[in-house]
C-alpha cells in the first residue's frame, strides 16, 4: 500500500505521520478577511436587520449593557464593533457612565484583568476599567424568567432583565453541536442551573448528535431561550456577529435581531466553513498542546477537543459505526487543578458510571460546593459544573467509536480514565485501528482542526 506523509497538530510542535495515499486529509481555505473591515462593522451596525437602528432604541437615560464572547475568541471584531456602538449611543444622548461592558463567559473561568486587555485592547479596556468592565458570574447576580415551552431553565444575568438595551457581540465559527457559534447571550450571561438545563441531556440526546444548526434539538433549545428572555424583558437584544478566519480576522459581520440574522450567518458559515467528506472507518487528528479550555495535558480536555473535532459533522458521523479514531496528543495526566479545580474529582466519578450521563445524579453537589464556587468567583477557576457537561458531549465519541486511541507521550493510566485507549506511537495505534477495521480501511484526516482548518464536515 502507498502512504502519503501528513503534518498533523502535536502539542506545540506538530508530528509527521504516513497514511494511506487515498486517505481524505481536511484542508481547507481560510477565508479572507474583509478588505475594510470598520466601514463593515459600521454600515452593519448603522444598518441592522429587523430591529431599529440603535439611537431608536434608547434615549438620554437609558442603562446599556454590551456583552461579548470571552477570550479566547478574538477580540479584534469587538476593537471594531464597541467604538461604533458608542458612537451611536453618543448620538441619542446616552452617557458613557450608563454602558458597561460584560465579557459573557458562562461557567468558564472568569478572565483576569492582563486577558481583558489583551483581548480588548487598551483603549477600551482603560476607557472602561475597573467599574464598566466586568465578567459575568454563573452563580450570583441573576434574575429567574421562568421556563421556556421545552422546559429549558431561564435564569440570566441581572443584567437582562435591568439593562434598557443589551448589545451582544458574537462570533460566529463551526461547533460541534448546533452547527454554529453566534448569538452567544444564551450561554455566556447564563446561570450554570440555566445553562446545564441545555448542556447535559440535550446535547447528549441523538437529535443534537448532526451539527446542521437548522435542524438540531440543541439550536432548537437555544433559539426557544432567546425569544423566552425577549417575550419576559418585552425588549429585543441587539445582536453583532461575525465569522472568523484562523487568524481570528473578521471575513463578516451580521447586525441586527435574532432570527433573522441567524440564517444570514449560517448561509455564510456554509460558504466558509463547511466541507464534504465521505464516511471513514478510521478517523486521525492531531491536537495542539492547548485551546479554549486548557492545556492537552489534561486527558478529560484531550477527550473533549476530540470530541469537538469529532461531533462537528451534518447528516452523518465522520466514521461508521465501530469505527476508530486515532487522536495524536501529548497528555501526562496533569491537571491544572487551580483553574480546574472539579475535573479530578469529576473524572473519577465517571469511573464509577455505565456512562456519562450517569453523572447527573452528582449535579447538584456541583452546583453548591461552596468551596469550589469560591474558587470560581475570586479566583479565576472554571465553574464546577463545567466537566459534568464536557462528559455530557464527549458520550458520543465513545459509543460512536469501537475505540478512541490517545497515541504519543501520554500516561496509559490517565488515558483508561476517560474512557480511552493509549498507544505508544502512531504506528502503535495505526496497527491497533486495522485489528478492528481490516487492513483496507477509509481514512479520514484532519490534521490541524484547532490551529488552521475547524470545518463544518458534509459527510456523505
């Protein structure tokens, strides 16, 4: 058999691996940045759909709340959006003392002050600083709508309910579940009760399982949220969003009321971002040695960027039924247990249940530990619901695939914990991989899904 040598993703230096000449390697066109991206933002914002202008929305008095995606999602479209946002404001009289701006980071760890500036920039972030700029907190400060019709708990910042006008700032790239990013106020002004009502059972369901984000429960759910807080508040939430290239430069940028410009982004994020494929029996990918929630080194991370990679497909799964995935990884079994604090204990749990799932009977000890929730609220720790949901979606990927291999410098034992199979090396694995397939298998590659090519899969 022919191979063909592939550079995938490998901690922080990537690895060499040979594959099958005919195997599928993902590599797609980053799209291009937009050619005068502030006039964009501008003319977008100045011109929003469905929803009228922003002067139309408020007046002198009024209480003005600009929420954005947290860190690590770029903070260039928000350096672009903010200036104009207040502009805007400016020209219906609203003073600059009634804005303030709140990084939306749902049960994720609350981001220091260095990553705020980094992100925003220091003109915004020392225009606003400490008493305007703040991040949202899961766990206080909130204000109970109700439930929605699919019975989704509805509990928000307080800053839904009392702002006059909320201005949310999205990003719009692929997800592994719903399809796509955007429109975010569901999740990142959420309480981890409200959250959790749509992160654990619904995106652990079959009929979130196909990320086409027309028709997955879990989009369904998000959207019902949405027009909840809306219908409760009687007011609309100004959305911006924007699509992403790799280097996190705005290719477009969407303004206005949701739904309506919900279509319009994923048209876009179609043309951007999806990718056919066909069906495999054995799926490889490489991991960098860190994205949104951490470092690889933790295996319940290495398990649930997998999971990202591997969930991120419409109409089918990457690979058949008892098929294989191979994720290349560098994972020593540590785990950052300052800024993840639940995860050890969380990742033993799991050793006691038939599956993740099983872990929604320790739910509510993780919504009320009080020494965790201190390390959350005062110390830059993530929420310890967080790895109940993460084992919520990464289900899928363990019962989907016959085996998931974790092949490079990894701890075996931390490996079994999650669930996975460890492996010495790549060929270890590949050899592994073929005992189940057979020794003509179709491969499916996706070498640099985190640091260059994150696709919406087509699998035919």
């Amino acid at each position: 058999m022919k191979n063909k040598k592939v550079l995938v993703d490998y901690w922080d230096r990537g690895m060499e691996i040979d594959v099958p000449e005919d195997a599928q390697v993902v590599v797609r066109s980053d799209p291009p940045p937009l050619a005068d991206p502030q006039k964009a933002f501008a003319d977008a914002i100045r011109n929003p759909i469905a929803i009228p202008p922003i002067p139309g929305l408020v007046s002198k008095d009024s209480r003005v709340t600009i929420a954005f995606d947290a860190p690590p999602r770029s903070g260039l479209p928000r350096r672009l959006a903010i200036p104009i946002i207040m502009d805007e404001l400016k020209k219906a009289g609203v003073p600059e003392r009634n804005v303030t701006l709140i990084c939306a980071s749902g049960v994720q760890r609350k981001r220091t002050a260095s990553e705020l500036r980094q992100n925003l920039g220091d003109e915004i972030f020392n225009r606003f600083w400490p008493h305007r700029l703040k991040t949202h907190d899961c766990s206080q400060n909130l204000v109970y709508l109700g439930e929605t019709e699919m019975g989704d708990y509805v509990e928000y910042n307080a800053a839904i309910a009392e702002s006059d006008l909320v201005v949310y700032l999205g990003t719009v790239v692929p997800v592994n579940w719903g399809g796509f990013t955007g429109t975010g106020v569901v999740i990142g002004l959420g309480s981890a009760r409200s959250i959790n009502s749509h992160h654990s059972e619904v995106i652990a369901h079959p009929e979130s399982f196909d990320a086409e984000p027309r028709k997955t429960l879990y989009m369904k759910h998000k959207l019902a949220i949405n027009a909840h807080i809306e219908k409760v508040t009687k007011k609309k939430i100004f959305y911006v969003d924007a699509c992403l290239n790799s280097k996190g430069e705005p290719c477009a940028v969407f303004a206005g009321h949701c739904p309506e410009i919900t279509e319009l982004a994923w048209g876009k994020g179609d043309e951007f971002y999806r990718y056919p494929v066909k069906q495999a029996d054995i799926m490889i990918m490489g991991l960098p040695m860190k994205d949104v929630y951490g470092t690889t080194s933790n295996p319940l991370l290495v398990l649930t960027y997998a999971t990202m990679v591997f969930r991120c497909c419409a109409k089918k799964p990457p690979i058949r039924k008892g098929g294989v995935v191979i994720v290349l990884a560098k994972c020593d079994g540590t785990i950052d247990e300052r800024v993840r604090t639940a995860d050890r204990e969380v990742i033993g749990l799991f050793g006691n249940c038939f599956s993740a799932l099983d872990l929604h009977d320790y739910k509510e000890e993780f919504f009320t530990r009080e020494d965790l929730i201190y390390r959350y609220r005062h110390c830059n720790a993530y929420h310890p619901s967080h790895p109940l949901w993460l084992f919520y979606e990464d289900q899928y990927i363990l019962d989907q695939a016959s085996k998931v291999i974790i092949a490079g410098e990894v701890n075996p034992g931390a490996i079994r914990q999650v669930g996975c199979t460890p492996a010495q090396d790549f060929s270890q694995a590949w050899n592994m991989a073929l005992d189940v397939v057979g020794d003509k298998p179709d491969v499916l590659v996706v070498p640099k899904y985190f640091s260059r090519d994150r696709v919406l899969y087509e699998v035919k």
